[in-house]
C-alpha cells in the first residue's frame, strides 16, 4: 500500500510542479511587460483658435483640425534635447503623442508650431502668455495613469470677432481683458 501512495504522491507532485513553474513564468513575464508599459506615456491635448485673443477657451471658440504642436524633453543639467515628436490634432482639435522612456531628469513641454488656418496662425510670445504645456513624464510624481494631459493651446485670430465684446461681457471682462470690479 505505502508502494501504491507513494507512486500516486510522485505522479500528482509532476502536475503540480508543472503548474507552479508555468504560473512563475507567467509572473515574470508580467513583471517584464508591466516593467516596460510603465515607462509609456500618452500626452494628450487640444488645439483652439482663440477668437478674441484673450488667451482662453469662450463659447465663440473653434478648435483647430491639422494644427501642429511639438512636444519637447530637454535634460535640467545639459539643457540638451533628449526628446521631440511633432504630430497635427484630428478633426476635433485633439492629439495624442506617444512617448517612451522615463523623462524625470528632463523638462517637456507642448509648444505651437503651425496652424492650418492662415486668419487663426498667430502663437502669443509674450512673457506671460507664450503658448508652451508643460508635462511630467515620470513614473515618479504620484500619478498613477501613463495619460499626461496638456493645457490646452491657442492660435490668435487675426482679428477678434464681432461677437466678442458681447462674449467679455458675459464673462465680466472687459474690453482691455480687466475682471470687472465686484
């Protein structure tokens, strides 16, 4: 009987050992894929002709197919580019930049190169308004998904619209883009 048991305890432990080894293989072929997924990141974004040139989304604003945005990675130390993608926003102002590898010794941003719309081209260089998204691609600042969304951009009419002092007043701005006094 212990010959029986003992051929029966051999033959059920070859099952189990294979199960145990193929269960650790597919854990560590997790922990390679999931190693290598987490330094993927999406920037995401959207691209809007500003209507009244005030530098922010109205009710009267357009978001622009076929702008072109750059996103940057510059190292803190060399200042030296250590990454850069350009791409065009789809037919609702929107982009997606896919981008691998962790950036935390880096300084990455969006920045407007080209708009499609010759009356809606101008990118604000002033100090305090200069088109730029700044984004952190590093696993190592707390958020938990690979998706960096960007600040939204925004291309200068040329010439504000008709509609826009009506706009500023609904906003209580006024024509020299002051918050009226409450």
């Amino acid at each position: 009987m212990n010959t029986i048991l003992t051929n029966y305890t051999r033959l059920m432990a070859k099952p189990q050992t294979i199960f145990v080894l193929a269960g650790a293989i597919c854990v560590l072929s997790l922990a390679t894929t999931a190693s290598a997924v987490d330094n993927r990141f999406f920037v995401q974004g959207m691209v809007y002709c500003d209507t009244c040139r005030i530098q922010f989304i109205t009710r009267v604003t357009h978001m622009l197919e076929g702008a072109t945005v750059k996103l940057e990675c510059r190292n803190i130390t060399a200042g030296t580019v250590t990454f850069s993608k350009e791409t065009m926003t789809d037919k609702l102002g929107l982009y997606s930049i896919p981008v691998d590898g962790d950036h935390e010794d880096d300084v990455c941003q969006i920045n407007l190169v080209k708009s499609p719309n010759e009356d809606c081209s101008e990118i604000p260089t002033d100090i305090y308004s200069q088109q730029a998204a700044k984004v952190s691609l590093t696993n190592n600042n707390g958020e938990v998904t690979p998706v960096r969304n960007a600040n939204a951009l925004g291309f200068l009419n040329k010439v504000p619209l008709h509609e826009c002092p009506e706009v500023l007043k609904e906003l209580d701005i006024d024509p020299n883009g002051n918050m009226a006094q409450v």
